[in-house]
C-alpha cells in the first residue's frame, strides 16, 4: 500500500496500523485488514502454525489488495471516482 501511495508507512508501524490507514483506501476490502493485520501477527510472533486455508487465503487476498482500485482523497477533500 505504501508502493500505490494509499499510506505511508514508517519504522516501528505495527500490521494494525497499517491495516486501518489501508482500510480508508480500500472500499470493499477494508472490513478484511483488521483479519489480515491478526492473521499476520500470529504468524510472525510464533502464536500459530498457518493452515493451508489460511495461507491460501491471505495470498489470495494481498493478490486482491493489490489490485484494488484506491479510493484516495486530492487535496480538496474529494475521492476521486
């Protein structure tokens, strides 16, 4: 997300952060960050084994991120259409 422009990421930002400043660009995706930003965190700090399902799912929905169309704000406030 930061590659498209939609946020800006900095050292030490956690998954969840990132989630909810992706999730103002993401329109329809957005209700799946905060279960992205979980699945993440549970695999990067040991808490779980990753399911097939679930690896499946999360490339399935990155792929899907990053082919999302962006609803980002111009700087009169506007989202452009």
């Amino acid at each position: 997300m930061d590659e498209r422009g939609a946020i800006e990421d900095y050292p030490g930002m956690t998954a969840h952060e990132a989630a909810r400043l992706a999730a103002r660009a993401l329109g329809a995706l957005a209700g799946q960050m905060d279960e992205a930003a979980d699945l993440f965190d549970a695999v990067r700090y040991g808490r779980v084994e990753p399911t097939p399902t679930q690896d499946t799912w999360m490339r399935e929905f990155a792929d899907r991120v990053t082919h999302a169309s962006l609803a980002l704000e111009t700087a009169t406030g506007q989202v452009p259409a």
